[in-house]
C-alpha cells in the first residue's frame, strides 16, 4: 500500500531526482521476479537492482503529462499526442488480481512550452515529454534513445514530479505502422511506453522480452507492448489502490499546471562519468532549510553500436 502523500509543507523534506535513460543495462536478477522497481539508494539505475533504500512510487491517483511541441512536423503533432496517449495507456490498462489499475494518466489539452527538466517545490510544474535535437550538446548519453527525470523525496521515495527527454539525433523519429521500421528509423511508441514505465517508478528488467528491458534496436516495436513481468512491476507498485476518482483539478500537478519553465526549479546539471551517465548534485534553498539533490541514471541504448564499439 503506498503511503498518505506528505504535506507540501514540510522545510525537512529531502528532494531527489532520479535519471532514467530509456535503455542500457539490464537489472541483476536478485530477486525471483526480473522487474526492477527505482529506488532512492541506486547508485546508477539500470546496473543492478538496489535491496536498500526507498521505492519510487506515485502517492497522488491522478497524473497529468504534457508535450513539448517538436521542431519538425512529421509525423504531425497531433499523430504524436496519441502515440504518447497510447503508451501510457498500455500501462493504465493493466489489471492487477482481477481489478483496474487505481491510477489515472491523462494529457494536458495545453501543451508546454518548456524543453528543460526541472521541478519546482514553490509554484507550478508541469510532468514534460521533451524532444531533444541538441541532445550531444546538451551532453546527453550518447547511444540513449531517452532519459526520464524522476523528482522525488529522498526519505520516502514519493515521486513529484517527472519529465521524459527523447533523443532526435539517432535515427529518423516515426510511429511505425509494420511489425518493424524502415530502416534508421526509431518508432515513438516504442520508446515512450518504455520511457512511462521509468516515470511510474519503474527501472530495467532482466528479461530480454520486458518493455521495461534496457537494450533496444533501430526499427523496434517490441516494446509497444508489456510482458508479464513488466505488468506484474507496475502490480507491486500500485496494486492496492482503489479505483482513482480523477476530475479535472485532481490531474493539475503539485502547484498547479504551468506551460512555462519552473521558475524555482532548483539547479541541476548533467555529465559524463566513468564511461557511463550520472546527474551531478545540486543543492536549492527553501527558507532555511537546504533541498538536497541525488541522481541515478539508465539508458535504453543502441544495442547495435553497443556491438560495433566492442569490436573496435
């Protein structure tokens, strides 16, 4: 059962993002099931499953996500906002012991406006779904076809706040209408079903067939769909909340909605390290009290360039 969501009150509260790059490395199997759950200790999300630390979950029934209209109009806007509504709907669908999932994902009609992560503690937030051309710029792991900004409270785990970044300079971005792509081309639904698992709290499973699994080709639409284990993550998380009672003000984010960038979003930078990708560590203010930044980060990346660069 997840806990009563804190009040937003709270000057102790430790604030938290975790990354979660859409596919790298799978999660060691320490556990008679393969799905990985993120938690607040994971050094590096995708590497191993930590057996310590808190669980991320969402403690609020109703989430809202919004689009960050792309620079390119193919496919149209409008293709895109139902592939995204599609990929969270093949979470929401899921049943779990016979009952629906308690929780409700839905777009915003507004989209936004913002293509940089962050969460604001005082004001208004958004949950972004951000398209990226200057992702190496940006210094951004190369080989990631995305990479998902969970915020959250490093002492309990509950998630505030979310922002998905996709990757538009590894192939050709379309919503593939075949079993499989044309080639050099990266189907949408692939990747953001794979993506949404990571901003409900999940990370990568140890089963080559899971949505959730963390190595992905050019041309793949495999993860469109979810295996049992990919159902059964989502069932460990939110199973035993009720039915969601969603109106229009209950899927508003914490503070409220805003289009625009989190004007007290507090600082973050990212880079390279070790050969792999971490969040650097950032610290904000709030009245006194210091907000505490820590990161963890995984990528769903290019299987193939994996192979060609070990044989260099």
């Amino acid at each position: 059962m997840c806990a009563e969501p804190r009040s937003s009150s709270s000057a102790s509260r430790l604030l938290a993002f975790s990354c979660a790059c859409a596919i790298v490395l799978a999660c060691a199997p320490t556990h008679a099931f393969a799905y990985c759950r993120l938690t607040t200790t994971m050094a590096l999300a995708g590497l191993d499953c930590a057996n310590d630390g808190m669980p991320l979950y969402w403690a609020r029934q109703c989430i809202s996500y919004s689009v960050v209209p792309r620079q390119s109009d193919t496919p149209s806007l409008v293709a895109i906002r139902d592939v995204v509504d599609r990929s969270f709907a093949t979470w929401s669908d899921v049943q779990c012991n016979g009952h629906a999932l308690g929780l409700g994902l839905s777009q915003t009609s507004e989209l936004s406006q913002c293509d940089t992560p962050g969460y604001d503690e005082k004001g208004p937030n958004a949950n972004s779904i951000i398209f990226l051309t200057d992702w190496r710029a940006r210094d951004l792991p190369r080989e990631a076809f995305g990479l998902t900004l969970v915020w959250h409270d490093e002492k309990t785990g509950e998630i505030f706040d979310a922002d998905m970044q996709l990757n538009e300079t590894l192939g050709m971005l379309d919503i593939c209408k075949n079993a499989s792509c044309a080639d050099g081309t990266v189907d949408l639904q692939n990747i953001i079903t794979h993506e949404a698992g990571h901003f409900l709290g999940l990370g990568h499973s140890s089963l080559t067939n899971a949505c959730m699994y963390g190595k992905a080709k050019l041309g793949e639409t495999s993860k469109r769909f979810l295996a049992r284990d990919d159902e059964d993550g989502l069932c460990a998380i939110y199973g035993d909340l009720g039915t969601a009672s969603c109106s229009a003000d209950g899927y508003l984010p914490n503070g409220g909605f805003t289009s625009a960038c989190p004007t007290n979003a507090p600082a973050s930078a990212a880079s390279s390290h070790g050969g792999g990708w971490l969040c650097s560590v950032g610290h904000a203010a709030d009245g006194g009290a210091l907000a505490t930044l820590s990161a963890l980060a995984a990528a769903l990346t290019l299987a193939i360039r994996r192979r060609r660069s070990r044989t260099r």
